[in-house]
C-alpha cells in the first residue's frame, strides 16, 4: 500500500522513476541507480548519481536529497 501511494505521487512530478531513468530533483538532472521500498509508512528511498557517475544521493519524496559520498 505505501508503494501504490509513493508511485501515484512520484508520477505526478512528470519523472520517470525506473532504473536507469534520468530524473530532475530541484535543479539537478540525475540517474536512478536503484530504488527500495521500506516498510515503516514512509515513501520509498531513491539512490541516483550525477550524469558522469562521479557523485551519489539519496533521495526520499518530502525528505529531500542527501549527498552520500
């Protein structure tokens, strides 16, 4: 259920969030290097990378962006 909801909400950001897709977070252009769903009411949790692969970020929906290396 907490699935269904987060992809009904990601979808109306115009996004594409698949694996593999380049996706627009504020004014970043970054790709999803994967995507997982936990279990604790809250939305799913996104790790994208810069276009060049040289950075990587952890994304949660009305979290924000996080910087992980």
């Amino acid at each position: 259920m907490i699935t269904h909801y987060t992809q009904e909400r990601v979808t109306k950001t115009g996004n594409q969030w698949t694996v593999g897709s380049v996706v627009k977070v504020g004014f970043l252009k970054l790709r999803v290097e994967s995507a997982r769903a936990e279990k604790d009411g809250m939305p799913d949790i996104y790790t994208l990378t810069n276009l060049d692969g040289t950075r990587r970020y952890e994304f949660i929906p009305h979290n924000g962006l996080t910087r992980i290396n």
